[in-house]
C-alpha cells in the first residue's frame, strides 16, 4: 500500500537529532508524532509524490498518525496545480491541522493565479472554529493581499476576530504587523483606535518594532501607542 510505502521512506529519511530539536519548538504536538525529516528532504519527497498516481490514497487517509505525514502532506497540497482539485484536498485537510508550522509551511502555488476564487474560500475559513484553519486564512490574506490585490476590508475582517487561543493572535499580530510594513496608511489607523484586544495590540506593536521594513521614526511613534497592562 502507498501509505506504508511513504512511511517507510520517512523513516529511512529521519535524523533523530532534528526529531528531538523539531519536537521542542512544537509544544502542541507529542514527541512520539516526530519521525525527524528535515524539510528540505519533505519538499523534495513531496515534489515526487505529487505526481504519482495513487497518491489520492495518502492523501485520503487522515488523521495521519504522524508530523512529518502531516508536513508532507501540506507540501504536497501545495504542488496541485488544479486550483478546484487543490481547495478540495485542502478543505479535506484543514480541520486535522494541529500545529503551527503545518499551518504555516503550506502555501499553495497555485493560489497566485487564482485571488479572486481565493477570496470566496477565506471568509468561510476565517469563521471556522478550527484554530489553525482561522490561522491559514489570516496567513492567505497576509500573504496574498497585502499588496496590489490589498483592499482596507482585509483590515477590518481580521480585526474584528476575537479569540482566546494564541497562535489565531499571534498571527493576528504578525498579520497587523506585516500591513504596518507594507500598507503603514491604513494599518496605524486600527492601532490608533485600539481595534484589537489588548494582548495583540501590544503584540503587533512589538512585531512592528523588530522589523526591518518599518522606519525608525514609525517604530518610535508605535512605542507611544502600546498599551500599559496592570502586573
């Protein structure tokens, strides 16, 4: 079967000293769902299955028992180049996401030609109460609408969400902090207003200041916005 097929590969491919290290910077998960696959070597793999026929049977057979099934998975979702075929797999998906590097390290190609159609999906991601599907979408929008395709509404779609679990504010955070770096005009105006919670807030406001592609005399202003929390 392919399922053990690809198994067997990714632990002919593990390192144990990156499964350990991995392991630490994922607290959400267990350590025995680490095989230990670098990613470089999970990209590669990916590349290769994408094209197999069969693959559909992996990519079928959630939940996965392990991280690296799941990584693998997320890139090769990424190479669908058949933008129907690749939201199907990935509505399939998402609601087994359970960690923050899956989430974030799957970015579809072929998402690039296809923003209008993008744009019908992430509404209905953003209103899940999937945790890393929330988080995804706000990552689609921070990656594909903050530039020319960027439209203020984005803004207030994001900063309207209200939620207790860190890693939907954290990027949350990292999103405003991105629009402060590329779309300054209109993204000071929410930290003007004080339009997030407080936490995310005072989060973005950090971000902002350790990046590089925000001016001195912006990081000096957004200092003068954070927001004092009782100890």
């Amino acid at each position: 079967m392919m399922i053990e097929e690809i198994r067997t590969r990714l632990f002919e491919l593990q390192d144990i000293k990156y499964r350990d290290f991995q392991s630490g910077l994922i607290p959400t998960a267990e350590k025995d769902m680490f095989i230990g696959v670098r990613t470089p070597e999970l990209r590669k793999y990916a590349k290769e299955l994408a094209k197999t026929e069969g693959i559909d049977e992996f990519l079928s057979d959630l939940p996965h028992k392990y991280f690296d099934e799941n990584q693998l998975q997320a890139f090769i979702i990424s190479e669908i180049k058949d933008y129907d075929k690749c939201v199907k797999e990935l509505n399939e998906f998402l609601p087994f996401v359970d960690n923050w590097a899956t989430c974030d390290q799957m970015s579809p190609k072929v998402f690039k030609k296809h923003k209008e159609d993008l744009l019908k999906e992430i509404p209905k991601w953003l209103k899940s109460d999937k945790t890393y599907t929330i988080r995804f979408a706000i990552g689609m929008l921070m990656q594909h609408f903050l530039d020319e395709d960027f439209d203020e509404k984005y803004l207030k779609e994001v900063s309207k969400i209200r939620s207790d679990e860190y890693y939907i504010n954290m990027m949350i955070a990292w999103y405003f902090a991105t629009a402060l770096a590329k779309q300054y005009e209109s993204a000071i105006l929410y930290i003007q207003d004080h339009r997030l919670d407080v936490w995310t807030h005072n989060k973005t406001i950090q971000k902002a200041i350790e990046s590089y592609r925000i001016t001195d005399e912006a990081k000096e202003y957004l200092r003068g916005l954070k927001i004092k929390t009782q100890k």
